[in-house]
C-alpha cells in the first residue's frame, strides 16, 4: 500500500526527495515562531520553561501531550534546567511543522484512495487505484495490504490505520 500511496499522492510514479535532517522554515514561520516564543518569555530571559512551552505551542496550532513535552524538551534541553532558549524553540517547533506537513501530504494520499468518501479505504478503492496506476497486484496481494494495515479487523483500512502504516514507511 505504501508503493501505490507514494505513488497517488506524488502523482505517477515520481520519486519523493528526501528531506534534509534539519527541515527548513520561510523566514514567515520562523517570525510566527520567534513572536510565540517572545509573547511566553514574558521576563525577557531568552528563556520559557516546560509549562510555557506548552501554552506556546498550542498559540501556534499545535496540542501537545504531557509525554511529548517531557520528550522534546529533554532531547533540547541537555543541562535539565527546565528552560528552553529560542534557538531549541525553533529546533523543536521545526520538526513539529515537518511532521504535521508530513501528515498532511499522507491525509492528502488517504483521500484520492477513499473516493466515495466513507473515511475508509475498502479492497474495492485499493483494487481501483492499483489499475489506475498500472501495478499488477493480484487480489491476494491487495488483500494482504489491506490486511497488514487494518488494525480494527473491520476489512478496511481508516485515516488512523493509514497514517500508521505510512508512518512505518521510509516514504513519509
């Protein structure tokens, strides 16, 4: 399913350009970003500690978890002083901008597959898109994708599944 996906959401065939290590923003982004982190530094230090962090993530759109905090905040703050400098803010919120872009190129992919629009991709939407893109899968081989991905055993494969199995991927 990752092939045929790679393919649908590149359009035919084309090969995905891996990204640098260190994705880059516009220069409109990284303001946004250096305008939250500003707006929570609220002492001028250069500095926001884990709880500002939080508030300042979700001003730019983003709900993170107490357990994805804890993880970003300890991959940049390497002394454990409970504070993060703009230089780690921008680190942290980089990555958080390539993973939400990279989301939304796979939910882009999960639609052209679900063409009657249930939220689900059935062996008949994979079979479709399979032909459409020349790939001579068998129907053993399309259910065996389906199979592979299809967590609820429902015989379908929905957004949660897809991203997944996606996920899995070198492609995303």
């Amino acid at each position: 399913m990752a092939t045929i996906a790679k393919k649908t959401s590149l359009g035919g065939g084309a090969q995905r350009k891996k990204t640098s290590p260190k994705p880059e923003l516009t220069e409109e982004l990284r303001q946004e970003i250096r305008e939250a982190f500003e707006l929570f530094d609220t002492d001028g230090s250069g500095h926001i500690d884990v709880k500002e962090l939080k508030v300042a993530m979700r001003a730019l759109g983003f709900e993170p978890k107490k357990e994805e905090i804890k993880r970003m905040t300890s991959e940049v703050d390497k002394e454990g002083t409970g504070r993060i400098d703009l230089n780690d803010f921008l680190t942290v919120m980089t990555q958080k901008m390539a993973e939400k872009d990279s989301k939304e190129e796979i939910l882009k992919a999960f639609r052209l597959f679900d063409d009657d629009e249930t939220g689900k991709i059935s062996f008949r939407n994979l079979k479709r898109v399979a032909k459409e893109l020349g790939e001579n899968l068998t129907d053993e081989e399309l259910q065996e994708m389906i199979d592979e991905a299809d967590r609820d055993g429902d015989g379908e494969v929905n957004q949660q599944e897809f991203l997944r199995i996606m996920k899995k991927t070198s492609l995303y």
